[in-house]
C-alpha cells in the first residue's frame, strides 16, 4: 500500500529517534514515506511528550488541527504515541474519539497492526510497558546524514519526585551489548560518521554481551571507538549519581569522545535537590565535574535547572545562581517548575509565585546566554574540528558543521561537496546563532568498511 505518513514529534532526543525508526517501520511495512506536509499524508501521526508544562493541552490542540485534515479526507489514519500517550491512555479517544490508535513509547513497533485495525474501523490503544520486544522488531536502522541517534537503553528508575519519565516509559533496562554495536555498525556503513547514544540515564546503561558478562557506558565507549567510520561519540542524557571512574576514564583515553557533557543538576540548593530525591549534594555534583576537567580541561558543559520548586526560598535560589557562576555552563535547559501529573511532587504545595518563577527563569537564563556567548566570543581565531553535516541552509554554496562543543558553523565551501568529512575550520567570527568560519583542511581519506583486526576485536 502506497501512500506517504506525518509525525510530529515533541520533546527529547528520544522522540526523535523513536519518530525515525517508525518511520523506517512504516515505509517497510506499508511503503509509507515520510513527509513533512499534512496535507499530503494518509497517516497522521504525533509522538508527544509530558515534560513540559500543558503537554496534554498542546496535544489536543494539535489533534484538532489534524482533524480538520481528516474531514477533508475521511480515509486520513489519526494516532498518538509518546509519553502522554502512555499517561493519558484511552482518555484521549474519550476527548478526541477521531483518534484511531494510541501507542506507548515501547509499543510502537506495534503501529503497522494497530494501522491494519484502525482502517478496519477498529480503534486501538496499546501502551503496555515491553522492554525488548520493541527492538526485536523494528527493521534495520537507515541513515540520514553522517549523525544519528542510537537509544542503548530506556525508562528510569530515579523516581525524582518531579520527573514523570518513570511512569510513562517505565523502568530502565538496557539493549544487549552486541545489538547496539551491530545498529551503530551498520550505520556506519551506510556513512555516519558520528553517534550519539541516548538513554533517560544513559550512563547507567548495563548491557549483557554474548558470554554473559555485562558492560557498562564506558566500555560500551572504547568498542565503538574501534568503528573506524566512526569519529565522534557523544551521550545523552547523564545522572550524576552514574557518573562514576570508568566514564571519567573513557573522558581521558578515547580520543573519539567528545569535549562535551550535558549532565543535570536541576538546583543549586542541598535542601531542594533533596525535596527532588535527586540523591546527590552539590558538592558531590561539584567533585564530579573537578575530576573531568582534570582529564578533559576544555570540557563543554550543559545542565537542567527548575526554578520555583515548591519551597524553593530567595535562598535556594540564590544557591543555584551560586553554582551557574561557579560551573560557567555552556547551556543550559532551564525551566519554571510545573506539577506534572502522578508524581510525588505534585502533592506539594505549589508555593512559588508564578511571577516569582519567571523573574528567576529570565536571571538563570540571561546569566547562561552571557556564559554561552563568552565562550563563543574565546573560540574566534582557533582552529575547530567540525564533522559537516550539509549545505548551510543560508549561503549559496556554504557548507554547514558543528563543533565538539556542539555549536553550528557555516563557512565557504569553494565548490566542494564536503557533506560527510570531518574538517578543520577557523573561527572568525560569532552570530546570533551560529559561528562563521573559513576552511583550513579537509580529511584526506573516508573509511569505506570497518577494518578486518577492529571487526574482529568486537564481541
């Protein structure tokens, strides 16, 4: 069956990825291709998120638009997965009953059953907690571009008393060691040359390899490193309580990792990390990010931060603006704290004013943009390796990369079709939201296969 498929994705890295893979699933299983228009799509689809503030209101609001589609093409296919999706359940086909099928983040590979039911006129909702099942049956991973996302494990078992994570994608288990290298594998030789391994609390990733024994984040590290297509490593999103020695160990002997850590902290106040069940102190928090920098000194650093957590007093806050100045974050995703739905936390008294909330939001997130742009202002005039990832989108004939520390820049490229090479670039100049270069060199040989003794080295 013929015909083309929309997904709108909210949210995490995780989404995006989940999202690609469907699609990859649907154009298998259907010979749907992705489109970016609605209006062209038989399948309309959204991957939603519940981390942010009114997840479920966005969506419905979304969903309606997307009716309006249907009505004009009654045989248009309407689903919803992601995190609401798994909070929400069959309340969403209460509220929008022109929903056809509701999937969890570890149902999806679910969708081309529940798609057959749905133009049977039978409406579906799935969103049972699997682990494995999902990945033994998704196809095989196709490339889009020399980056991808590769998710090693999924859920969590934190529990912070603000994070719904836990009761949307349940808790965390990780992919057998083999199968994430044979993904990455193959991925590399369909050309990508960077990956970035993702997870809720991705170093906490345990994965069992073929004998039994189980391998962490770290090793999980150096074999990729043994990929020879493969360049650059990075890892999203960490926990600091998983932040141990052997990924402070991989930071100091893998060349092929990256200068760049996002690692949450959430607050800068011992009493409101606790009310958090964060299950760290800043000074342990504070140790971690030492040690690093001892191994890797031009350490890129990004974080979380929630502002306005109930009890949060001009104190706690002051404590946390105490810590930006202090780790000089690079970037930093902060947030006005919102209840979120079935979490301990929104049981608490929701104390903060809202307009105490923002005018906080607005000081940690000026005082990290001036961060951001005194690092940016201190690269002009260095030489950056950048992996190019396209044509810049302004520019006739401008190529497009990005940095270690995961900044954008666009520079001539004189003609060259460069897409795919790692190359080396000065720094000239900073804009609003990029950099402006000048290429200095370019890599002179692309690995075509993984090397025989480096294939043979991988479990």
């Amino acid at each position: 069956m013929a015909g083309a498929v929309y997904i709108k994705t909210y949210g995490c890295q995780m989404n995006e990825y989940d999202s690609a893979r469907l699609a990859d699933l649907l154009r298998e299983t259907h010979g749907l291709v992705r489109v970016d228009d609605p209006a062209h799509a038989d399948v309309l689809l959204v991957n939603s998120c519940s981390v942010r503030e009114k997840a479920q209101e966005k969506l419905f609001s979304d969903l309606g638009r997307l009716n309006e589609w249907k009505a004009m093409r009654p045989g248009v296919v309407i689903g919803v997965g992601g995190c609401v999706a798994s909070q929400e359940g069959e309340e969403i086909r209460r509220r929008a009953p022109y929903v056809d099928l509701v999937f969890g983040p570890q149902t999806l590979h679910r969708v081309p059953a529940l798609l057959a039911d749905a133009r049977a006129r039978k409406p579906r909702v799935d969103i049972a907690f699997v682990e494995m099942e999902k990945f033994d049956n998704l196809p095989e991973p196709r490339a889009d571009g020399p980056r991808a996302f590769v998710s090693i494990m999924e859920g969590c078992s934190k529990y912070c008393s603000f994070c719904v994570v836990p009761y949307t994608r349940g808790q965390e288990f990780s992919r057998p060691f083999d199968d994430v290298l044979a993904e990455i594998a193959a991925l590399a030789l369909q050309g990508v040359r960077e990956v970035t391994l993702l997870g809720q609390n991705v170093n906490a990733y345990q994965g069992r390899r073929r004998d039994g024994r189980m391998a962490d984040l770290a090793t999980l590290i150096g074999y990729i490193a043994h990929i020879e297509e493969i360049g650059r490593i990075r890892f999203t999103t960490s926990h600091p309580l998983e932040f141990g020695d052997t990924l402070l160990d991989a930071f100091a002997a893998e060349d092929k990792l990256v200068s760049h850590l996002h690692l949450p902290v959430q607050s800068g106040s011992d009493r409101i990390l606790a009310r958090m069940k964060r299950g760290y102190t800043v000074a342990e928090y504070r140790d971690k990010i030492e040690r690093l920098r001892c191994v890797r000194p031009d350490i890129s650093l990004s974080t979380d931060i929630i502002v306005g957590f109930p009890g949060e007093t001009d104190e706690d806050f002051a404590a946390t603006m105490a810590l930006i100045e202090e780790m000089r974050f690079d970037l930093s995703y902060s947030f006005a704290y919102s209840p979120r739905p079935g979490t301990p936390a929104a049981a608490f008294a929701d104390d903060v004013p809202a307009s105490v909330k923002a005018e906080r939001l607005a000081r940690v997130q000026s005082r990290n943009l001036e961060h951001a742009a005194a690092i940016s202002r201190a690269m002009i005039g260095r030489i950056e390796t950048i992996l190019i990832d396209r044509h810049a989108p302004r520019g006739r004939g401008d190529l497009s990369g990005r940095t270690a520390n995961n900044r954008v820049v666009n520079f001539p490229g004189d003609g060259q079709d460069l897409v795919g090479r790692f190359a080396t670039v000065e720094i000239l100049e900073v804009r609003p939201n990029s950099l402006r270069g000048r290429l200095v060199g370019v890599e002179t040989d692309v690995p075509s296969t993984i090397s025989k003794q480096r294939e043979a080295a991988i479990p």
